[in-house]
C-alpha cells in the first residue's frame, strides 16, 4: 500500500502543475498534519508525554528534515520524470542503512548489504534505457 500512495503523490504532484516549491510543501505538510492530528484525537485523545529533553530534537527534525527536505524534494518534483522521481525515492531506505552506519557505528548485516546492491543494481538498470532513448 505505501508503493501505491508513493506512485500516487508522485503522479498528483505532476498534474497539480500551479502548485509548486513552497506552496507544494506547505500545503502537503499542513494536510498531513491534520490528517495525524484528527487520527490522533480520535484514536487517543491529545495526551502527549513528551519530555523537555526531546523538544530541541523534535523541533530540528519537524524543520530541517521534514521542511526543509519535504521543500527540497517537492520544489523539484516538477522538474524531473515520474521514472527518475521513483527510482531516487528507492534509494531513500539506502541512504538510512548507509547514514546508520556511518554515523550511528551499526552493523550492516548481509542480507541488508544485498538490499543496497539490489537498490543500486536496479536503479542503474532502470536509467540505462532512458540513457540509450535520449542519445539516439
């Protein structure tokens, strides 16, 4: 179901072509906190335990990571293929295993070392066409 509602954000953020960068981010994120925000009342109420410690972090990630990244990434959505948007959205869950162990010292088990071939392996054999296409 997640390659399902990737494929279609991926297909309605090109078709809503007046809506782009800043807009695009702030209209998504702003859907998508209601969205929570309604699930969360519903399912739990608004009862938070949140410690004092965790703010300064979740601050940084609601910022640069979600809107700093979410801006990044749909300011440039418009700009490229629906093929390339996906394939760089597969090398998403790469990144994370190769951050991990960079700069949280985890171990890459094998069978996740073979998931970042397959990923990169595709992604390459994904490209190659589109390369031979365009140069012809």
């Amino acid at each position: 179901m997640s390659a399902v509602m990737y494929a279609c954000m991926v297909s309605f953020n090109k078709k809503a072509e007046e809506i782009r960068g800043m807009e695009n981010a702030t209209l998504q994120l702003t859907i998508a906190f209601l969205s929570v925000f309604l699930y969360v009342l519903v399912k739990q109420g608004l009862h938070f335990h949140t410690r004092s410690a965790d703010i300064a972090p979740l601050i940084f990630l609601g910022l640069v990571n979600t809107g700093l990244g979410c801006f990044l990434y749909f300011s440039s959505i418009g700009n490229l293929s629906v093929q390339s948007v996906a394939i760089l959205g597969y090398l998403e869950p790469l990144s994370a295993i190769l951050f991990s162990f960079v700069f949280l010292q985890e171990r890459l088990l094998p069978v996740q070392i073979l998931g970042a071939v397959l990923i990169i392996s595709g992604a390459i054999a994904a490209e190659l066409p589109r390369r031979s296409i365009t140069q012809t």
